[in-house]
C-alpha cells in the first residue's frame, strides 16, 4: 500500500506483496485509519512533551504529564484504581510507579486512605503550578489554533463519541483473540 498526500492508505501497484487484492475496501479504510491514529498518537505524544517543557518541566514522561494533567481535573483525590479507570487501563501496578515517581518530584502528594490499602493522590502547589501552566500554554497554542478551524468543536464531539465506541470493539476483539 502507499500513503497518499492526504495520509490515506491506497493499493500500491509499484511494489507487488505488500497489497493483497483480496482485501475489501473496509479492510484498506480500516487500515488507513489506524494509520491515521498512529501518526495522531506521535504528533500528541510530542505535543504533550513539548507543552511540559515550555511549563517549565524537562524530563517528564507523556504518561506522567497526562496523569497529573488528569488529577487536576478531578475535584477530589484519586487512587490509582481510579485513575486507570478513567483512562481505560489495567496497569495498575505501572501507574502506581507513574504516581510515586510524581511524588517524588513533588508534584503530587501521596496520602492514605483511612482504614484502607489505598492510597489518594492530589496535586502539590508545585504540580498545581505545572498544571496551570501546562493548561494557559496548551490553551494559547493548541485550543485557539483549534478554534481558527471551521466548527471544530462540533467535530471533535463527533470524534470523541466514535473513538470510544472504536476503544470498545478494539477492546472486545483484544478479549477475544486468545480464544481463537
């Protein structure tokens, strides 16, 4: 297949064996959309990062960036079980260690649960001081560029209810394939 100058996927007559002619036209959209997520997956990745360092915070993770981007969403402290509910993990165990290396660099407080395992975490002022930034450079570059495009936010709702209903069969295929 090649990439057309628009990102879509199309059947590649140059270079026999990478294109099958059986496949369906739904196979080769399909196709072209998880082409498309992936390259919308490296340039937020490198967004995120880039915004973090802009607000004053080198060498952060885009997992930790998003994390505490999160906790300063809620309007109470979070569990890690919580957490990667909102998002959609299992992890747990690997956002526990997001969590603590975020404490250790003071930018959450770790807090346990009274007559519980669990442990809360909230923003300390130095994370709620790299949240406000990250969000008033995010807001300034990103939002406002966003907003310039014609009725973005229509779109962007149409999008988001797509993409969960896509994590959901993504994630039905992901429990069934071991079973074949």
């Amino acid at each position: 297949m090649d990439l057309t100058k628009d990102g879509s996927l199309r059947p590649s007559d140059t270079s026999p064996g990478q294109w099958d002619p059986d496949e369906s036209q739904d196979e080769i959209t399909l196709a072209g959309f998880e082409w498309s997520m992936l390259r919308f997956a490296s340039a937020f990745e490198r967004c995120v990062l880039q915004i973090a360092n802009a607000a004053g915070e080198q060498n952060l993770s885009v997992q930790e960036v998003l994390f505490l981007y999160l906790v300063s969403l809620q309007n109470s402290p979070q569990t890690c079980a919580s957490l990667a509910h909102q998002l959609n993990r299992e992890d747990v165990t690997n956002i526990q260690y997001i969590m603590r290396k975020l404490a250790g660099r003071g930018l959450v407080q770790k807090a346990r649960e009274p007559k519980t395992k669990n442990y809360t975490f909230t923003l300390t002022k130095q994370g709620y001081g790299f949240t406000q930034r990250y969000s008033n450079i995010k807001k300034s570059l990103l939002v406002n560029r966003l907003n310039r495009l014609h009725d973005t936010g229509a779109a962007l709702t149409n999008v988001r209810a797509l993409v969960n209903e896509l994590a959901s069969v993504y994630d039905e295929v992901a429990r069934e394939s071991p079973m074949l």
